[in-house]
C-alpha cells in the first residue's frame, strides 16, 4: 500500500536508487564506490533495517539483496516484499556466493528478478540493474495512466479493489486484522453551487492532499472511489487504532483544516474492522462500511459509524 510512496515512484527522478542489503562491510564498500557514481545507493546490514528503509519514502527502483543476512535470510525478505503491495514490484537482484542450481531455482520461485554470483563483476551488474530499473519506471508509469485518479493522484476505485484484495489475503496469512475506513463528504454539491467548478474540483483536490498528510503510516492507502467518496485502508489495525484515525480525520473537517472553500465542508466516516484468518471475504469488508454508510446518512449526516465487532470473528 503506502500512497506517499506510491505517488512518489509513479513520477520520472533523475537519479535511480539502489537499495544494498548485504551485512559484510568489505563488500558494502565495494558497492558504494562502484555504484555510487552511478546512482543514489543506501545501504543496510540486516532485514529489519532494510524493511524499516522500505517504508518510507522514496522506494528504491532496485534492491540488491545478499542471500545470506543476519536476522532473516535474503529468501524470507524477498517473500516478505513480494508480499507487500506498494512495494512488490520493485525487482530484487540476488547476490550469493552459493551457486547451485537449487539456490538459483529458489531465488527466483521466491520473486527475484535476477541472480549474480559473489564475487559481482560490476559492469555486469550496473547493466543488469540499468535494464532492470528502466523496466520498472517505466512499468510504474503505464500503471499511473490506469490506476491514478487524474484529479486526486490517488488510486482509483479499480486499483483500490485490487489493493483490498490482496491484502485481504496477506492479513489472512499473517493472521493480522484489517480496516477499512470510508469517507463521504456531505455538502461537495453545495460548493460548486456557491463556487463554481473549478472551486469543486480545486476542493476534491485539496481533500485528497489532506486526507494523505492526516498522520498515515507508509503503508496505509489512501484512494478515490469517487469525487465525493474516499476510502482508506489500514493493515495490522483494530478498533482503536481505526477509531483515533476516523476521530482525527473528522476533527480536520470540523476545523476547516482538510480545505478551506468559504462553505464548511463535513464529512460522514464509516468504518469496518476484519480479521480475514477467521473467515469472511473483503467484499463482505467493504459492503459492511457501506451499509454503515448508508444507516449513518440516513440518520444524519456528520458523524462516524462503526461496525460492530469484528468481521470473520464469531462472538
């Protein structure tokens, strides 16, 4: 997930990065001095640094990934990311000084994208890595015509349902909860009523922005489901964490901080806890909200509705 991330790799920069995760200082310097007059490269020794690097921006357009590190090895990590939605396709080069067939045949079933054998040749490698980050630029790029909201330059409805479905099933593996919240803005009519169209979509806009900077984590997405609707989707998050999020999102719409337009903009929250190892599907996640949507509108706009309990939870 990550829209901070997503939005900040879909653009041209002018320089790739290089992601390193190798635990052997000879070799780091080797890479530094080799790749680093080609490209930004920033290292780390062991998985847990590296997974804290991957999530925050801005993603590296390759990682090179030794087999062997300490912590959890090169084969787990790359599962790991393979597993991770916004940063899944960022193609991983295996290094190893094992060679045999075996260990390349499960470098890639594990989502490699490559396999260079200790010690590098680094011409060779610096062209491996130029064709393989070409690749994925320009694979990204062709992904944000698709999926990137035009207006927002946020995930479209399509690419949300995509992103529920697979994380729906990476919580169920992990047997982590997931939430949904979805956020409907009241009045929006009202404002192109009062300011015209382009104070409307200026507003959409503005929305969009606030809702992405409200405190997320670098993996929780942000989306457009329509120019009134959006939603957001936070993993390994119960009830509490989603109620201090629906609060924190309200309480920017009730002090005019999401967009100031000269008419108060309110907002109506829904939102839905699941725990997908325990059963249910993230349809009956996302028709939950909204259903709750729906009740919370009729009764009176303005407020969040929660749904009870947890979805795939029997009581």
């Amino acid at each position: 997930m990550g829209n901070a991330l997503y939005k900040e790799n879909i653009v041209e920069q002018s320089n790739y990065r290089v992601l390193v995760i190798n635990d052997s200082e000879i070799e780091l310097k080797l890479y530094l001095n080799s790749l680093g007059q080609e490209f930004d490269v920033s290292f780390s020794s062991n998985a847990r640094t590296a997974w804290e690097l991957l999530n925050s921006a801005p993603l590296p357009d390759a990682i090179i990934l030794d087999i062997m590190t300490p912590n959890e090895d090169g084969l787990q990590l790359c599962t790991r990311i393979k597993e991770t939605q916004f940063i899944q396709d960022v193609p991983i080069i295996f290094v190893s000084s094992l060679t045999g067939p075996t260990i390349k045949s499960q470098a890639f079933e594990h989502g490699g994208a490559d396999f260079i054998s200790k010690p590098p040749v680094m011409s060779e490698l610096i062209a491996r890595l130029r064709r393989h980050m070409a690749l994925y630029r320009k694979t990204k790029k062709l992904e944000s015509l698709i999926f990137i909201d035009p207006l927002t330059h946020l995930p479209n409805a399509s690419k949300f349902q995509e992103v529920l479905i697979v994380e729906w099933a990476r919580c169920a593996r992990y047997w982590h909860h997931v939430t949904l919240l979805v956020i409907r803005l009241d009045n929006l009519e009202k404002i192109r009523e009062v300011g015209g169209s382009d104070k409307y979509f200026a507003t959409i806009a503005a929305v969009a922005d606030g809702l992405t900077s409200a405190g997320n984590r670098p993996g929780d997405l942000v989306a457009t489901l329509a120019n009134d609707k959006f939603a957001i989707l936070l993993s390994d998050c119960g009830h509490e964490g989603a109620t201090l999020k629906a609060k924190q999102i309200m309480s920017q719409f009730e002090n005019d901080k999401v967009v100031t337009t000269g008419t108060h903009l309110s907002c109506t929250i829904g939102y839905a806890v699941a725990a997908p190892a325990g059963g249910g599907s993230s349809e009956a996640l996302f028709w939950a909200v909204e259903n709750a949507m729906f009740e919370a509108q009729e009764n009176g706009k303005g407020k969040i509705c929660a749904v009870k309990g947890i979805i795939g939870v029997t009581e």
